[in-house]
C-alpha cells in the first residue's frame, strides 16, 4: 500500500525519482513496472501493474455501448496510458504529453493513495490541499454516515 506525501523535482530528461518509501511497497509487491496515465483533478495516476490489470478488469464491465460518460473516461484513461520501468535509481520517466496534462515543469508533489501513487505539480497539489482541505472535516463526516 502507498501512503504519505512527498516533493520532488523532474529531471531534464523527464524523470522522477520514486520516494525510497513507496518504491519499498512497490517492491514489497514485487512491482518494478508501472503504469501511468491521466488522473482526475489534472494529476498523473501511477498504479502498479497488478493493479493497473485488476482495474482494467473492472473497467470492461462498464457499459461501453451505451454510457457516454463511461465511454468518454475509459477513453482518456486508457489512451493515456503508458507502461514505465523503474530503473535502478528508482526513477521513472514520465511521458510528455502527461507532464503536459498534469502541468508539470520541474516541482512534483507525490503522494501514495493506498493501492496507486498520483503525481501533481507542486502549484496544483497546493491548489487542491487548499480547496479541498477545507471540506476535509465535512467529507470525514459525511464518509461517517457510511460506516468507515
């Protein structure tokens, strides 16, 4: 499982480095390879390949022929979508045209979100920790009327 925040900076090459404690629960789980695409609120989903597979298995039940909203996300999810290697700097190298989507440029926030990681620049994830944070306590409460 991926938890905790992280800042980081691209590389001239494209490249992050993943943090030595997420890339210790990727290895735990014996994944080395990843898969990025376009996450929502303009982030970068990197999801282990087993997981990537177990979602992917989930999003062929959608109602492809007759849902427009769930044609239109298995489109940008999967046409998004890139395998990426760890190398054995712990780096990854983000394609461009997700760097582009997430509006990265140099600072990244990585964050670990149980069984994926997102990557944000750092301008967007202190845009999203400000609105966001504040409906924090409301969501916990309404989450509350679930049981969880």
């Amino acid at each position: 499982m991926f938890y905790g925040q992280y800042a980081h900076m691209l590389d001239r090459k494209g490249r992050i480095i993943i943090p030595a404690r997420l890339r210790q629960a990727a290895t735990e789980s014996f994944s080395e390879k990843f898969v990025a695409t376009r996450g929502l609120e303009q982030c970068i989903f990197l999801f282990p390949v087993e997981q990537w597979e177990e979602m992917e298995g989930k999003m062929k039940g959608l109602p492809f022929m007759t849902g427009s909203h769930a044609r239109a996300f298995t489109r940008l999810l999967f046409s998004g979508a890139v395998e990426c290697v760890m190398d054995k700097q712990g780096r990854i190298l983000l394609p461009q045209n997700l760097r582009e989507y997430a509006g990265i440029r140099k600072d990244v926030v990585i964050t670990g979100v149980s069984n994926h990681m997102e990557i944000w620049s750092k301008e967007k994830w202190e845009e999203y920790l400000k609105k966001e944070g504040q409906a924090f306590e409301q969501t916990a409460e309404q989450l509350m009327d679930f049981g969880i």
